[in-house]
C-alpha cells in the first residue's frame, strides 16, 4: 500500500496553474472521453446538475463526490479532493490577506496560546 506522507509544510507544485477541479473534470475528463455531464450522471449516480454545478464552479467537490468520481476515472477520492482544497485555499488568500495584524507575535507554539 502507498501512503502519502503529509506535514505540517507540505505545498503543491506552484508552478502548476489554479485551476478549478470543475475544469479539470471537464478538460482532462469528460471531453477525453467523450463524455457529457447527463452520461456522467447515470455512470457515477451524481445528479447531472450537480454535475453542471462543478463545471461551472458553484459547488465544491465533497468527500462523497470525489468516492464516486474516483471509481468511475480510476483516480484516487485524494485527488478530487486535493483538487478541491487546493483551489479553495488559493481562493481565500486575498481574503485572509486583508486580515494579517500589524504586529506579528511569531507562530503559535503551546506556549503562546
């Protein structure tokens, strides 16, 4: 079995471009295989417009969506949701920005909390 071994520093390849996994879904997925999202639906069990929702970029992918997607691409449920997290996190970096404090008292360790 394979592990993969996470810290508390581990980071994805920044020079790979953000791309939402809904894109990635339809780009290096559904048009490969000729696939449109009702067809997906009836393989996977997903509901077309939850579908249509990930392409557009409205819903994430969740744990249950990545199972499903996983097993019909022969990927890993790690992968959607790596893609997923991903994207979410650089989405929210411009926002957390906004709220760094003036000061900085250093990273937290147990003894500054």
């Amino acid at each position: 079995m394979e592990l993969i071994q996470l810290t508390p520093h581990s980071e994805v390849d920044p020079s790979q471009p953000l791309r939402a996994p809904g894109d990635i879904l339809l780009h290096a997925y559904l048009i490969p295989n000729a696939l449109n999202p009702a067809q997906l639906a009836r393989r996977t069990g997903i509901p077309s417009n939850q579908i249509k929702a990930f392409i557009a970029d409205t819903q994430p992918i969740t744990p249950k969506i990545a199972l499903r997607l996983s097993l019909t691409f022969d990927t890993t449920a790690f992968y959607w949701l790596a893609l997923q997290a991903r994207y979410d996190l650089e989405k929210a970096k411009p926002v957390i920005r906004a709220y760094r404090p003036l000061v900085d008292d250093g990273p937290l360790t147990t003894t500054n909390y």
